[in-house]
C-alpha cells in the first residue's frame, strides 16, 4: 500500500491526453452503473463522434483542453447531457493520471468531486441516475462507472464510499478482506486508517486466527462468483483454509490525500464511528488482478449473507459530504492561523465551521453534536486569546458537555483550566487541569499528560505565591511538576521525529512539542526566580530562547522574551532585561501581556510600567496595547496603560488620552460588529437575500449599546425616485433622507456610491462641480442598472451617496460608519476616474466590496466608465463588473488628511477579516 498527498495543483496532471474514444467507452462503463440505455447519452456519443470524423483521426486533448471544449460546445445541451460529459471527463481523468502515477492537487480533487456532487444533487434528474448499496463492511457505495470484461471479471469499477457516524456497523467478524483488482483510493472527507494484515496458509486449524472464504454475488437471477453489478445481496463461504493475520502497517489518511492497495493485499479500512468518511474508489485490473481474492472470518461457521440494499438516496449523501468537506477546510485554516497566533483570522474560520456544523445539511448527521463540539472547542481557545473569558467558557463548557473521555476532552479541560487560572479561580483551575490528567492517562494520550502536568504547575505556582510568605512546598512542588513537562515535551518531539508519520503531520507535531518544552523552560524559570536561583531562571529562558526560534507563534515568542528578561532584571543585569521588553515587532512582551488580562499579568505589567518599559508600541496588525485592553474589556488593565500615558504624553495629555481612548473603542466596535454579528448574518444568508437582516442585526446593535450608537451612524438612504428630482447632489439635511426602519421598511434594495469629490472651490460646498457631472454620472449609472436588473423596482430603491447620507456638521460618526454601510447595501458602483484607485477612501470601499463579493456573493459591484462598446452586450454601456481580483495595497494611497492613514490600514485589515 502506498500514500500521498500534494499541496500544490500539478501542471503534469491537466497535461495527461485523453482520447475521445475514452471517453465513449467511460460513458458506456456510466449507464452500465445506472442502469441505463445508451439512448441517455446519445447526443454526447454523437458530438464525441463528430469531433473524431471532423479531423478525420483521433487525437487526444488534455483534460485542461477537454474542459473547455465541452463547457463550449455543451452549453445549449440538456443538463443531463452536460452532466455526462462532466463525469465522462472526471473518470477518465482519474484513470489516467492514476495509472500514469500522477499526483492530484487538492484543486484537481475537488473539481472532480464538484463534477460528481452536481450530478448526484441535481433534482432535475428524476429518477435519480445512481444508487446506494450497503456493503459487509458498513458503508454505503454509489457505482459511478462499471465496465466488466467479457467474461464477467471486473476491468474497472468506479464508486462513491460513503462511512455515516453512527452507522448500521459492518461485520466485524469479515473485517479482514482482500480485492480482485488494483485499487486506489482518493479521500474527499474525513479521517481513515488503512490496516495492512500479513497473511499465511497453515493446516493446524488450533493455531489459525481465521479461515478463507470465498465471495459470490446475487443479481436477482444468478448466484455464483462472477462479478454482479447490481446486486441483491453477497454471500460469502467458509473454504476450510486456515490462515494465521497479523497486522504488517498502517497508515492514516485525510482529506486530500490517495492511496494504492495491490490487488489481493489483505486490509480493513479502519473509521471511527463517530465520523464521516468518503471516498472516490477505483478497481482497476490493468494494474493488477487476482482471481482469487477471499475475505477472513471465523474459523468454524460455515457462510453469511450480506443484504445489499439501502434506502439513502445520493444525493443526500452527497450533500452532507460536501458540507463536512467544506467544515474541514475551514478547521484546518482556522487551526493553521491559530498555530500561527493570527487569532483574528482563526475566529473568522471558526466562526464559518460552526455555522457549518449548525446548519443542513451537517445538522442531519446523527453525531452532528460531534462535529459542534470541536468548533465550541476552539472558539473557547479563541475567545481565551482574545480575553473573553465568560465566552471562552460558556463555548468551552458546552463542548465539554457533548462529549465522553476522548483526546478532544483532554485538550478541552485543559483550555477550561486556563480560563479558570486567568479569571484567578485558581482552585476550578486545578480541579480541571486533574481532570485533564486524569482522562489523558485514561485515553493514553501522551500530549495531554504533558500539557496537564505544566498546567498543574503554573496552578501550584501561582497558589505557592499567593501566601506571605511564599509557600516553598507548593514552589518545590511546581518546579518538580515543570522539569516533568520539559522532559515529557522533549520525548514526545523524539517519538515524533522516529515515526513514519507523513511529513506534513511530522512537522506540525515537532512544532507543538517543541512550543510545549519552550513554555515549560519559560514558566520554569519563573519557579527558579521566585526561589531566588536567577542564574538557574536565565539559563532556562537562554534554552526556550534557543528552540523557539522555528515556532511561528508570536504570542510565545513575546511571553518567552518578558520571562527572560525578567529573570535579567531581577539579577540585576538592567540594560539586557530592556533589550528584551522593548522589542515591539511582532509583538512585544507588553502586548502578549494585554491579549489575556489576568490579576497575574497585570502584576508582571505593573513591573513593566515601574522598570521604565514602553507600554506603547505597535505590533505587526497595528494594534497597541491599549487597543487589547479596551477589547477585552479590563478596566484595570487600560487605568495601567493610561496611567503610564498620562505620564508619557506631555502638557496635552488628557486630549491625547481621551483620543486614544476613542480610537481604541472603534476598533472594538468595528471588530465586534465586523466579526461577530454582521459577518455571521452574511454566512447564513442565501443569494437572492435582500439584506434586510443584515440592516436589522446592524440596527439592533446600535440600540443595545448607547457607545456605538455615538461612534456610529444608523444606515441611511435616499429614495431613488426623490434623487431624481432635485437636480443635483442634496445636502445631507435634504427632506428626503431615511432611516432604516427596524420594523418596516419600502426600500428594500440599496445601491452605495463610491466617487471622488471633484469639487476644487475652498471651502467645498458640495462635492460635485458646477455642471453636476457626478450627479449626472450617478443618474446615467443608476439607469442602465434598473435596465439589466429588472427585478429592482425603481419604486424600492435606494441610494446611499456619503453626501446626502453623513451630517456634514458631525461627520465622524458618518465616516466611521462607512465600510459597515457598504456592507448593508446590495450594490455598489464605483464611479471611476484616473484617480479613482489612488484615493484612500475609494481604495477602503473597494476592499469591502472585494472581499463580500468573493466571500458571500450577495452584493453585486460595477464601475462606472466613460460609455464605451460592450462586446458581451454588444451595445454602448457605462457600467462593467468591478474587478474583483485586483490587488490594492493601502500603504500608499492618497488621502485629505495624512492623520486618517492608521484608520485606513486597520480598515483595510477588518475587510479581508470579512472574506
């Protein structure tokens, strides 16, 4: 058996030619697996049979070429039709980068999944082409293609294998089976274990562990050993040949990945029950075929017969395995960014999953609790980072509620306790790091032991210094916990390097170890400082320093300079401990300190504020520490920071503080309106959604807190109908101005204009010129829009023009409000200019559009350009779709005022946050 998996998309594969005569023959294999007459497929045979007689040979097109060809050629076709040629061209792909030995990309993989899931969920197609048959080993097979030689052997059998959590299970007594042809095997979803079993004949039945028995099938008219397509039910025979197994390998595999099985190579295909698990299965005889390929059972029965029908439909199925792929995708990246302290970015992923676990068609699967409670997991660790611990332990308590010993419930305790210790309910703390020990002892999971026994530490650490004086036992007891997680952390990245894990699940857990023997050194040498050994407390943080260098957290790497230098300082070494507390990029100690506020980081940030240290430098997503201490809502920690600024700011410094403070509880505002109630209305809404829910979740915020509701503007427009009558670009004090109303509402479709202010008269009056060019252009613009949207009543519509809409007398809450604006309107329409791009404010409604569009594809977004021919219209036309895919860096953009570039930049940050 053999495994890999690609990351990247492999040229080698689009080149593989295929020649039209594949294909006839792969669509024939087709309507064998549907049970269908060759009338079906008809019009592709004969469209297949056109392009050979018009070049008057074959010749063979890559996949890439064949793509093109038939989305061309097919597109007046029936949907049938088109479907066909799609998995026609899917199969055969697969056969032949398959037996050429050629890697699919994960692109490649899923183009061909997206191919197969159309077809199966297509509701047009009634009957359904396929069907679901249960197989002895419990899950569920859809044939795809099936072409037989002629004298009944198998040649090639494609199929859908489908494992349900919670399904009816399999014979386990049959577990241990054997295939005729070749195999190979592409996984969609989930998590397998290839079990790989040595195999040897003997004669003394007392030392055998299984006997042979011989496989033959039932079509309903026959029952003998020649392979059945569509079959009623298998038997299988006791032979009275006796074998000794015994497991040779195993292997595990995920999504994305392939792998081979030898044609009579004994395996069990090994899923736990409470997952999914799918895959595309190829038989393939050219590569292999035995005649005799038999299953394992006990030795002394004699036969067993295996049901072969199931009621689930495919197209079900085939949902649900597209969801669960989608979920995976956005845990992995989540859990990527995570690795990778870009917490922002991991909140989003998981954010995305939960609303994937939570709704149909994953809300269907029987264990639908399962896949819930490991993003209720991570959203803990999340919201833990970001020093929101009543949320990181409501998500934290419920996941721990819908799950049995487990490593997941390990890790979960264990975040738990951490959330405990940093709310300084030490004594909960303890209590679920035992539990954390207890149950990683009871699983064996030897990551959770290690983890567990440094969380017990830090716990009798910080109980140790909370009497007067310090309790030596407790400390003792801690230093002696801490060297255990060193060494435990050290075995576990040896284990680790000797394994024959795949390099890219190799590499992760070498990371993790090595992060985990960095923070034990780090906490260690805090139990060295508080027992007055600072030499011992150096040379600990000098070891962490060393191996710490690969990790790409920089949260650790921040935590690991403040331990070191603290150690420095308090050995009297003064200059070197600065070096080490003044480092701000990525991130500096002070702000690692801010993420998880906690009575216990607010005394090491005290040191730091007495020690002389910078408490006001910028990290790399140009947050201060004052920004994390407002976000997370610590009082304590902001009156710390404000009083180090009142002392830093000079003669002005309750203005700059009041500012600062300001800009502070923006950014909470806009990250929370961003990230956690707008973007989750985006991921539940549906193309064709008016946005109405988003204008209502956007209002509702702004009532419930008195403090957006200054910073922020309600969402505003002008009725179409009134803007066409003024003649011009009213004032924002104009009669016809409304607000979003909550209950009611008769616009209901919103157009936001992005334009420059071409208005050159100081002071500008208006942000039009004299002739009322943008007035015109936005009149223009707005009716050839109605013209190609005609379901857009002109009655129901609106404009948002920052003009008309913001109090020119009080713009900031107006301007503040923009970007969350955008969002709630359904169109937006970028007058564009020469200097349109180069604007800074145009750039930052461009990023919104750009990242919602591609994200939720619920906005529509045009330019504006001087009219021009449209070639696909074939008619003059203003309006062309906006570029989505173009590249805009804020950096260098023009703006009025320099002082607004930091609102800019986090701007353009919160719009990719949105994607």
């Amino acid at each position: 058996m053999e495994s890999t998996t690609t990351a990247e998309s492999q040229t080698a594969a689009q080149d593989v030619g295929l020649l039209p005569s594949t294909l006839i023959r792969t669509i024939g294999g087709i309507l064998v697996a549907a049970k269908q007459s060759e009338d079906v497929a008809k019009p592709l045979i004969s469209w297949i049979s056109l392009r050979i007689k018009a070049v008057d040979q074959e010749e063979p097109l890559s996949f890439s070429q064949w793509r093109s060809v038939v989305a061309d050629d097919l597109q007046h076709e029936t949907e049938l039709t088109q479907h066909l040629a799609r998995l026609s061209l899917a199969i055969s792909f697969l056969r032949a980068t398959a037996q050429k030995d050629i890697s699919l990309s994960p692109a490649e993989i899923s183009l061909v999944w997206d191919w197969i899931r159309r077809l199966l969920t297509d509701p047009s197609l009634q009957p359904p082409l396929f069907v679901a048959t249960r197989s002895a080993q419990g899950f569920l097979a859809v044939p795809l293609c099936n072409i037989l030689n002629k004298d009944g052997t198998i040649d090639e059998l494609f199929r859908f294998h489908i494992w349900l959590p919670n399904r009816e299970p399999g014979n386990s007594d049959m577990a241990i089976h054997s295939h005729q042809p070749f195999a190979q095997s592409w996984i969609l979803a989930g998590q397998g274990t290839d079990l790989t079993y040595n195999v040897t004949p003997t004669t003394d039945a007392s030392s055998a562990t299984h006997a042979e028995y011989a496989l033959s099938w039932d079509d309903g008219k026959t029952l003998d050993k020649t392979y059945k397509t569509h079959q009623k039910f298998s038997v299988v025979s006791n032979t009275h040949r006796f074998v000794r197994a015994s497991l040779a390998k195993s292997a595990v595999h995920k999504r994305d990945m392939t792998y081979t099985i030898p044609a009579g190579e004994f395996h069990v295909s090994d899923v736990s029950p409470d997952v999914l698990h799918a895959t595309i299965f190829f038989f393939d005889s050219r590569r292999g075929f035995e005649k005799d390929a038999p299953v394992l059972g006990p030795k002394d029965a004699e036969s067993f017969r295996h049901r072969k029908p199931d009621g689930t439909a495919p197209s079900q199925v085939a949902e649900i395995v597209d969801a669960v792929r989608s979920w995976e995708v956005s845990m992995e990246q989540g859990k990527h960014n995570a690795l990778n302290a870009d917490w922002e970015h991991a909140f989003q992923e998981f954010t995305k999953a939960l609303n994937l676990a939570e709704s149909l068609p994953m809300a269907e699967l029987s264990n639908a609790s399962h896949y819930r409670m490991l993003v209720l997991g991570e959203l803990g660790s999340t919201n833990r980072r970001f020093g929101r611990y009543d949320k990181a332990r409501d998500f934290l308590e419920a996941a721990l509620a819908d799950t049995s010993p487990s490593p997941e419930s390990v890790e979960i305790s264990g975040e738990l306790g951490v959330v405990y210790r940093h709310m300084d309910r030490l004594q909960d703390a303890k209590r679920a790091f035992q539990t954390q020990y207890d149950t990683a002892k009871q699983v064996r999971s030897e990551p959770g032991v290690c983890r567990a026994v440094g969380n017990l530490a830090m716990v009798n650490y910080q109980l140790s210094q909370q009497h007067h004086p310090q309790d030596d036992s407790l400390l003792a007891e801690a230093i002696e916990q801490q060297r255990e997680r060193v060494e435990r952390a050290r075995k576990l990245r040896r284990d680790v390097q000797n394994s024959d894990l795949d390099p890219s699940t190799r590499s992760h857990r070498e990371r993790q170890a090595t992060a985990w023997e960095s923070i034990g050194l780090d906490r260690l040498s805090l139990c060295y400082t508080a027992s007055g050994d600072t030499k011992k407390a150096i040379n600990c943080c000098l070891e962490s320093q060393q191996i710490n260098s690969t990790t790409t957290d920089v949260t650790i790497k921040a935590l690991s300079r403040f331990f070191y230098g603290r150690a420095l300082y308090r050995d009297g070494q003064r200059d070197a401990a600065m070096l080490q507390f003044n480092q701000a990029k990525p991130c500096s100690p002070v702000i690692a300190l801010c993420k998880e506020p906690s009575a216990e980081h607010r005394q090491y940030l005290r040191e730091l504020v007495d020690a002389g240290v910078d408490m006001d430098l910028v990290d790399d997503n140009g947050y201060t520490a004052l920004d994390y201490a407002v976000f997370n809502d610590d009082k304590k920690t902001e009156a710390l920071l404000l009083e180090w600024l009142s002392k830093g700011l000079g003669g002005n410094s309750q203005d700059g503080i009041q500012n600062r403070q300001s800009e502070a509880r923006l950014r909470k505002a806009y990250r929370e309106l961003f990230q956690e109630r707008l973007r989750t209305v985006l991921l539940k809404s549906r193309p064709g959604d008016n946005l109405q829910a988003l204008r209502r979740e956007y209002a509702v915020s702004l009532a419930e807190d008195e403090g957006k509701r200054k910073m922020l503007d309600s969402f505003k427009f002008l009725r179409y109908t009134d803007f066409c009558t003024v003649g011009n670009i009213p004032n924002w004090n104009s009669s016809s101005l409304q607000t979003f109303n909550n209950a009611r509402s008769d616009v209901d479709f919103v157009i936001f204009f992005s334009y420059r202010w071409i208005n050159k008269a100081i002071p500008a009056t208006s942000p039009d010129d004299e002739a009322h060019t943008q007035y015109r252009r936005m009149i223009e613009a707005t009716e050839e829009f109605l013209t190609r949207h005609p379901e857009v009543s002109r009655e129901r519509l609106g404009l948002w023009v920052d003009y008309a809409c913001v109090c020119q007398d009080d713009p900031l809450p107006g301007v503040h409000a923009l970007p969350l604006i955008l969002m709630q309107c359904n169109a937006v329409i970028s007058l564009f200019d020469d200097d349109y791009y180069d604007r800074a404010w145009c750039s930052v409604e461009v990023l919104m559009i750009q990242a919602i569009k591609k994200s939720y594809n619920l906005h529509l977004w045009y330019e504006y350009r001087p009219r021009a021919v449209d070639m696909d219209a074939g008619e003059a036309s203003f309006l062309h779709p906006g570029p989505v895919d173009l590249e805009i860096s804020m950096a260098k953009k023009l703006l009025t005022r320099e002082e607004d570039r930091a609102k800019v930049l986090f701007l353009e940050r919160q719009g990719k946050l949105l994607g």
